[in-house]
C-alpha cells in the first residue's frame, strides 16, 4: 500500500515530515521505520524527512518497505467476509476461535484464517473472548492498524453486543462497576471498588418462556459498551444475577441449570455491531453480524425445551 499527497500552494516550504505527521496521519513510531527503509520521495526521488516541499510536489510514502515482520502463519479455511476495502477487513468470528495464535498454539486461530485469505499479514484491530462470536475488524498493514485504533476509541465508535441472559431482566438500565483482576495471572475478572471504571448499558429485546411451566427462563438482551475492560459484559451480568447462558466462568446455579435445559452448551454473547469512521473514507459505517443463536430464538426451539426444576429469577 502506498500513499500519496500533492503539495498545493498552501503547503509550499511545508517539509515532508509534517505532511507526514498531519496529512497522512503517520504515527511516530512508523516515521522511523519509513525512514530507516528509505520508503519516502517526492516526485519519484527519495528524500529526508525535512525536505521542503515546493508546490505540485508529490510525497509518496511506500508503507509495504516499512511493515514489521508478522509471524502467522497463513492458512485457508471458510471465513465470513463482512466488510473490505483496500485498509480494512471485518469477518464474523465463530464461537471456540482464538483471534491471535499463543505461544501454545500456534495454527488454527482467526489470524491464521485471515492472513491465508489475505495471502499477507494482518492485525486484529478490536479483540473477542474465544467464545465470544461477531464482528472482529482486522488491519491489512499496521498503518492502518493505527488509523483503525484510533476510530474505535473516537466518541462516534459504536459497539453493541446480543446476549443470553439468565431469567428476566430489567427492561434496561447501566451497570457502572469497576473490574479488577481476581489476582495476578488469574484469567478472572471481579467486581472491586478499586478496580478500572466499567459501563455497561443494557437494553431487553425479548423472553424466553418455557413451553412446560410458563417459567421466564431467559432474556435476549443488547450491551452497548462505554468502557471496554476484559470481560466485561460477562463479569457486570454475573454481578446483577442474570449471568450469560452457556458461560461457564462466569456463572451461578440457575444459570447452569437454564443453559442445560435449554441445551445451550457455550456462551451466548455475540458481537452483533462494531460502528466507527473508515479512516480512508472519512464516512461513519456500520458493520454487523447475525447471532448463531438467533435462529433457535425465532424458530421457538428454546421454548420447545424442558425447564423442569428451573426457577425464574
């Protein structure tokens, strides 16, 4: 990928450096790899950084020459393309599927599938719990990585997730608690006054109701996020009482019991919408997903299921 900016009268004894920097919105760690690979001209002749520009100048920046060396190893299997364009990738991550390979595994994670698409690397932008199913933005060069980033965090980002919930829940309301880790190198997250600001809004959609006792079992619920802490969703339903159906970390008694009578084996929370500015376009989009388990909820196959010995919340 490369960039280009023609230099108008405006810009006339501006150096490269700042049309770097404000114009083409390249982060200072990236100046030095750009130059360091030699990646930048002006009109076909390679330059320093604080070359002066005269007007209908052309600086063209090679990011390919600068991108940093990327280990995953590119495999092909079928992904769910949602959004491309020459920056940018969004696919719709199936529930079980790491995003970034560990040092455990190394094959097999939704990076691996990407890159092999790509037939390039490529850098996960946003970040789901293995489990977790939706939307995952995915940058074709760490330049875009950066711009990506920063859209995400800008106050028009926009995130919502779908959710199983246990029994019925409030029709909407906030959960503002703060998460800590439970203790150092524990994967748990808790409720602590002391710990990060969490807030999460919440919105009911429908209830589930068991065909055999007329129970509310559950409730389909939207999470918007303001805050983005690890498990976040997971750790504020468990803190009301209404833990997500299928989670095993974060669960209660009732909860098992709902998700095993209503045969739901994982977690049941779905990145449904991931809303920010494209940074080449400048337009403000919206990416979505279709929840795995919305086509049981429709065709009333969870009301066909026994909720003996369940109790309602």
């Amino acid at each position: 990928m490369k960039l280009s900016y023609t230099a108008l009268e405006k810009d006339i004894g501006r150096t490269v450096h700042s049309i770097m920097r404000k114009e083409l919105r390249i982060s200072a760690t990236m100046m030095r790899r750009l130059k360091q690979s030699d990646a930048i001209s002006v009109s076909g002749t390679s330059v320093f950084t604080n070359f002066a520009l005269s007007q209908g100048d052309t600086v063209t920046i090679d990011l390919s020459a600068a991108e940093p060396p990327c280990d995953n190893i590119p495999e092909f299997a079928d992904i769910e393309i949602l959004f491309e364009n020459e920056g940018i990738l969004a696919v719709n991550k199936p529930v079980g599927m790491l995003i970034h390979p560990s040092r455990a595994r190394h094959t097999g994670t939704l990076s691996n599938y990407v890159a092999g698409y790509l037939t390039a690397p490529c850098h996960a932008v946003n970040r789901l719990d293995r489990d977790t199913s939706g939307v995952v933005l995915f940058a074709k060069n760490s330049y875009m990585k950066h711009l990506a980033s920063q859209s995400l965090s800008a106050p028009d980002a926009k995130k919502e997730y779908l959710a199983l919930v246990c029994g019925e829940i409030s029709e909407q309301g906030t959960i503002d608690v703060p998460i800590t880790r439970l203790e150092e190198r524990n994967l748990i997250r808790v409720p602590s006054p002391g710990g990060q600001r969490a807030v999460t809004h919440f919105q009911r959609l429908e209830l589930i109701i068991g065909a055999t006792s007329s129970l509310t079992l559950a409730s389909l619920v939207k999470f918007s996020l303001e805050t983005g802490r690890t498990h976040q969703i997971r750790v504020h339903c468990l803190h009301i009482g209404h833990p997500i159906l299928g989670d095993k970390l974060y669960s209660n008694e009732s909860s098992t019991a709902v998700s095993q009578s209503l045969g739901i084996t994982t977690q049941a929370l779905h990145a449904q919408l991931l809303g920010f500015t494209e940074p080449l376009s400048g337009q403000y989009i919206e990416i979505t997903a279709t929840p795995p388990f919305l086509e049981a909820i429709s065709a009333g196959s969870f009301a066909d299921a026994s909720s003996d010995g369940v109790v309602s919340e």
